[in-house]
C-alpha cells in the first residue's frame, strides 16, 4: 500500500510541484492551502507524514505543529521553509525534520525515505 504524504503549502506552485516530485517516488499525496484545511485532512486522510510550510496567511506552520503533536503526536512532521531561520526556533524543535526548500528535492525526499522507512 502507498504511503500517504500531506503537504501544506500557501503557495499553489509549490504544492503542485511538491506532488509532482512525491507522486513520481510512488507516494499519495494530499494537498492543503493553509492551517485549519491540514488539521481536518489529518483526522479524515490520515496521512502517514505532513511536509508544512511555516509562512501561511492566518495560522502559521508553527502553530499547526503544536496543534499536529496534540492531534497525532507520532504523526511525522517535516518543516519545509524558505527561512532558515526557524531551524532554531523552539517550537520547530517538535518536527522530526526541518528541510529548507530549493528547486533540488533530494534532502526532502531522503528524509522521507528515512521516516517512512521505519
């Protein structure tokens, strides 16, 4: 059975290009344009990891991990920011991983295979 992945992403581009690059691996993947749309998607898709943005319109990426961690605490969660900055930020230390982005996926879609791979 595929594994399912939900990326949460203001950015339409980058959530479609994210399901390009994950669907070519052979994952599912489930898109979200902001906070409240990945929370109810957890509870009804249950994916099997969240790739979330940290800068969305309304609630931040940040906030959503803590409220991820009360939902699903073992749900992994990667941070995928523009801004490294946030690596070391408090509350990001609740994601199991923390990727930059750029057009090159390899760390991101290594991580994956880390965490899935358990």
């Amino acid at each position: 059975m595929k594994k399912k992945i939900l990326v949460v992403d203001d950015e339409k581009n980058m959530r479609l290009l994210f399901q390009e690059e994950l669907t070519d691996e052979g994952y599912d993947v489930i898109l979200a344009d902001r906070g409240e749309t990945a929370l109810r998607m957890i509870r009804e898709e249950r994916p099997d990891l969240v790739t979330l943005d940290i800068k969305m319109p309304g609630e931040d990426g940040l906030s959503v991990l803590r409220k991820i961690r009360e939902i699903e605490y073992d749900l992994p969660v990667i941070i995928c920011s523009a801004y490294s900055v946030y690596k070391s930020d408090f509350s990001a230390v609740a994601a199991d991983h923390y990727v930059v982005k750029s057009s090159n996926f390899d760390e991101l879609k290594s991580k994956i295979r880390e965490i899935l791979s358990y």
